[in-house]
C-alpha cells in the first residue's frame, strides 16, 4: 500500500487519451503508407479475376472468373518457373548458408589481428554490390568484349580445356548463380554465424584443449554442434521465403536472353516480362495471386515453425 | 579443505581465475610457434575467398582505365596497359553522368530521411503498448510481411491511381517503408531505460517532447543503422525505376547502367554519345559508369561497416 502511494501520479494512470492520440498523430504517415502501398495492391489482386482494360479501370473492367488462372496453368510456362523457382532458391539457401557458416569457422581462427578485421570487411562488402553491377562484372568473366571470350575462358585456354560459350549454355547457369550467391551472401552470412559464435563461452574451448583437442577438432565438435540453433533459425527463414525469386539479381543478369529462360525463368522474372512485352494485366495479376497465395503459406508455415523451436527470436 | 594444492586451486575460482591469467599467454605463445593445420587451412581459405571476392570488381576497375581496342585484342588483364582516361572522359563531358548522379542523389537522400522518419514514429508507437492502439498496429504491419499483392496491382496503382510516372517518388514510395526494420526498431526501443522516460513524465513533459528529446537522441544507433540500411537500399534500387521513369533525363545512376547491358550495341543510348557517336569504346564507357556507381559505397564503407554488422546482428538474433 505504502509503495504505490509513492509512485507519482503522472506515472501511475499510464497514458492518457489524450497522449494516446497525439502518439497516433505520429503514426500517420507510417499507417498511410502502410494502407497504401502494402493493403492498396492487395486489394488491386481484384484484377486477377477480371478481365482488365485501361479504359474500363480496376474495378470498372469486366469479370472473368478463374479464366486468367486457367491461362496461365495451361500455359506450359507454370511448371517451368515454379520447379525453377524452388530449385534456384533451395541451391541458393544451402550454398550461402554452408559457405557462411565455413568462412565463420575460418574467420574465427584468425584471432584478434588486423588482418580479420580487413577480411571480414572484405567478404562483406558484394553484399552492398547492386545487381546491375554483379551483372557487368558476370559479363566481364564469362563473355569479354564484344564476346571475345572472358577472363574465365581465357584462363581455361591456358589449361586447354573447352572454353563454352556461357551465355548460351542454359544448363551452366543454376551453378553460375549459385556461385554469385555464395559471392554476394557468403561474407554477409559469415557475420551473423561469427556473432553467434562470439556468445560461445571460451571456457568450453579451454576444457576441449586441456583435453588435448585439436582446433579443427573443437571447430567440428564444439563450434558447429552451438551454430545449429542459428543455422535453423536462417534455414527456416530463408525457406518460408522459397517461393519468391530473387527477381533483382537474376533479370539482371539474364536480362531479356531467351536462351537461358530453360533454367533460370522464375515466377517473378516471367511476371515482370509478361506484363512488360504481353501487357496483360489480368494473367499476370493471377500469377502473381497463385505466387502470393502460395508463397504465404511458406512463410506461415516458417514463422509457426520458427516460434515453436526458437521462441525468443521471434519478432511477434 | 583439500590437502593438495592442485586440488584446492581447481575448487577455488580466485585460483582459476588466476591460473587461466597466466595459462592464455602460454597457450598463445605455443599457438604462435607452431600453428595447428586447421589455423594455416583457414588463413589460406578466408584469403583466397577475399581475393574471389575483390578480383572480379578490380577486373571492373583494370577495365575502365584500359583502352577499349585492347581490351578487344587481349583480353582482360589486372593492370591497365596502356593507362586511357578515354572513358571518363566522356563521361564528365557529357550531362547523363550529372543527371544520374542528381537522380541518385535526390532518391538516396529523400528516401532515406523519409524513411527513417516514418520507420521511427510508426515503431515508437507500436512500441509504447498504448492500448488499443499498439497491438492493432503491430498486427497491420507485421500482415504485409506474410502476404502481398504482387507486382501488377502495384504498377497500377502507381501508374494510374497515383501518376508518378516519371517522378523520383515513383522509386521511392514503394519501398518506404521496410516491415522489418520496423520491428527490429521497435525492439530496440523497447530497450530503453524506462527510468529516464519515468523521469522526464514526472517533470510534465509531453508525449512528443518525450520522443523527439529523449527517445530520438538515446537511439542514435539504430536510427545510424535504418539510415545506412535504406540508403544501400534507395542507391542501389534500380527495378522501381525501370517499371516507372522512362524519361533518359530522369535515370537514377543503376538504370544508366542497366541501359548500358541492354543495348549492348546501341551507341546512341550511351552517356557521352553525343561526344563520341558511333566509336564510342562501349566496354570501358560501361566499366567507368560502374566504377562511378559503386563509388560512394566504396567511399562510404568504412565508416558505415560497423553500423551493418549490428543491424544484421540484431536482425537475427530478434527476426
């Protein structure tokens, strides 16, 4: 009784109503934008049922049922993009997760010196290279000037191996962009496993070295077994998103290239170029619906999995 | 109590502490005289994976200051032979470079102050628990990360509900706001000392005086790292501006770039066209044109490299 008497008044009833408004005031632009961008395009997804014309507006055209699904399923293309999309995506997952979680091994044998620091802020920096960029310097290595033969050909002839024409090498390129993944996300990664592991208690590694174990020992057995949990965390993440493509980096590098469409169409490059060269609104409203309905039932299923195991990394 | 002294030192945690003071340096020193296979593996394996990571943008580099001609006879080579300033300049000389770098700029900057704005004030609010409003709001921002409308309804609404066809807003409303960064903002926020905001209600002050004089100058680090994180995003965002500005004059820097890739041949869409017509050494021009794009990254990396490593160090540990 005595101790909440002390707490002062202003502190005791909370917010007011008043306060409460003023703070929502703050939220405004926030709450707009929000409204706008984010639940306006939900509501335009009307267009995937409709059959759409610029004159008539979104929600003046015509209806036409599940006939722009039905388009788009029959198409062939379907199987395509969607095998594309998660076989890409599932190489991509694994191959940046495995290289971070090598390199932050590595990365934590190099102690205290300068030089980690200058290879950590090395291995990091591709990841704020812009898509455009790691599409020129893909040119430069595979296809040169006027497609003269690039850097990675002019190596092989060294060596007298075949020197393949890349650009029209379809089956090439799921491991060509794997490797340009690994480029771009393998330091990135490598950061969030080295914060891990900095959480590891030193201790543990001194009774291991008492006991007469090696470093790749206490890498293997004490190191990697810790990272798990953070490796599950990513892996879930990086699953619930599995049905969205990484558009930016792949139309960069593919570009309008025909040739290459076999391997490396997925759902979202082939949205973007329907409704580029086709311009029909409505079938590629549909894709993009099918991509969305999927797609959230992916991350449900990832954020669900993810505060079963690993409650307090969850952001709700 | 023990009678040995060994033993009695493993129980005593002074002694330990002691023991493990004077233990590490021996253990390094040994380190140093012989390091283990593991150690040199993986001195050799982060190197070579850092020298993977900068050769490719060093052939960039090596590129723009080669010749074009032989760039086309020999091939790439790490070291320009001969030196040819040929590219850039073309490129000061003509006005695209001037207006990609004004588009970049303005889309960089005013995206980035507006974004941080909005992130802030949305995340404050979410993170006071108001009733009644905290929790909704949570909820309204946190749905758009599970599901969203797609790329048609958006060019729709960009391109017909709001006309920002051409206008730099076009590149930048679109990606205002990040749900993610949002939480990862309420997070911290919610990491504040509650005793200083108590403090400061005690002396009468305001909701906003509260948040503009307390809140804002306690998060100077997590407003450093929303701000780094949207302005690589606003730099390097070149999809909003192909679906949305198709005035040349209205090109941000990377949409300059993208042009160079898809009209391999086309001399005219090159910037300094007017200067050099048809011979217009297209490779190096595109090589100097990048390494003028990821310049004020480069430039800026080192200051702001910290600030990303906690960022993404915060995003996993709370996303």
């Amino acid at each position: 009784m005595q101790g909440k008497a002390i707490v002062p008044a202003a502190l005791k009833r909370g917010p007011s109503s008043r306060d409460g408004l003023v703070l929502l005031l703050l939220a405004v632009p926030g709450i707009a934008w929000f409204a706008v961008f984010a639940y306006g395009p939900m509501a335009g997804l009307v267009v995937a049922f409709k059959d759409f014309n610029i004159r008539d507006g979104i929600f003046g055209s015509p209806w036409n049922g599940f006939a722009n699904f039905r388009y788009f399923l029959t198409s062939g293309d379907a199987l395509t993009i969607v095998v594309n999309t998660l076989f890409l995506n599932a190489l991509f997952l694994s191959a940046s997760l495995l290289a971070g979680l090598i390199l932050a091994l590595m990365l934590n044998e190099i102690r205290g010196s300068l030089y980690r620091r200058f290879m950590q802020s090395t291995i990091f920096f591709p990841y704020f290279v812009s898509p455009i960029v790691i599409s020129i310097m893909l040119q430069v290595i595979l296809s040169g000037v006027g497609g003269s033969g690039g850097a990675l050909n002019n190596l092989l002839s060294v060596i007298d191996l075949p020197q393949p024409s890349w650009y029209t090498e379809p089956g090439a390129w799921p491991w060509i962009l794997t490797i340009v993944k690994v480029w771009q996300l393998g330091g990135y990664t490598s950061v969030i496993f080295l914060a891990a592991i900095t959480s590891i208690s030193e201790e543990v590694y001194e009774a291991a070295a008492i006991d007469g174990a090696s470093r790749a020992r206490m890498a293997l057995s004490i190191t990697t077994p810790l990272l798990l949990p953070t490796l599950g965390v990513l892996l879930v993440l990086g699953v619930g998103r599995i049905f969205f493509g990484d558009f930016a980096t792949i139309y960069a590098i593919v570009q309008d290239n025909g040739i290459l469409f076999p391997t490396t169409d997925v759902i979202d490059t082939y949205v973007f170029r329907s409704l580029r060269t086709i311009g029909d609104f409505g079938t590629t409203a549909a894709i993009g619906l099918f991509q969305s309905v999927v797609g959230f039932f992916f991350v449900t299923a990832a954020v669900l999995v993810q505060r079963r195991f690993h409650k307090e990394s969850s952001i709700l | 109590m023990s009678t040995t002294g060994y033993n009695e030192s493993l129980l005593d945690p002074h002694a330990r502490e002691a023991r493990r003071e004077t233990d590490k340096p021996a253990a390094r020193r040994r380190a140093r005289r012989r390091p283990e296979p593991f150690t040199i593996v993986s001195y050799i394996v982060v190197t070579l994976f850092g020298l993977f990571c900068l050769i490719p943008l060093w052939m960039i580099v090596a590129g723009s200051f080669t010749d074009e001609t032989v760039l086309a006879r020999q091939g790439y080579s790490l070291f320009p032979s001969p030196f040819s300033l040929t590219a850039y300049e073309l490129l000061f000389g003509g006005q695209s470079l001037l207006n990609g770098y004004v588009a970049s700029l303005f889309i960089t900057l005013v995206g980035t102050i507006l974004s941080v704005s909005g992130t802030a004030t949305l995340a404050w609010v979410i993170a006071r628990r108001l009733p009644w409003i905290s929790r909704p709001l949570t909820v309204f921002a946190y749905v758009p990360m599970l599901f969203h409308g797609g790329l048609v309804p958006l060019y729709l609404l960009v391109t017909q509900v709001l006309s920002l066809s051409n206008s730099w807003f076009a590149v930048i409303l679109p990606i205002l706001l990040a749900p993610f960064l949002v939480f990862i903002t309420v997070s911290f926020f919610r990491q504040l000392p509650e005793e200083i905001l108590d403090a400061a209600r005690i002396d009468g002050a305001g909701e906003l005086r509260i948040f503009f004089q307390i809140v804002l100058p306690l998060s100077k680090p997590i407003l450093a790292v929303l701000g780094l994180f949207y302005a690589v995003t606003y730099w390097n965002e070149w999809f909003m501006a192909l679906l949305f500005v198709s005035d040349p004059d209205k090109y941000p820097l990377q949409l300059i770039l993208q042009n160079l890739i898809a009209n391999v041949t086309n001399a005219t869409s090159l910037p300094g066209a007017t200067a050099a017509e048809a011979a217009a050494p297209v490779y190096q021009l595109r090589f100097a044109m990048t390494v003028l794009t990821v310049g004020p990254i480069l430039f800026a990396y080192p200051f702001a490299q910290r600030f990303f490593v906690k960022g993404i160090t915060l995003g996993a540990t709370k996303g």
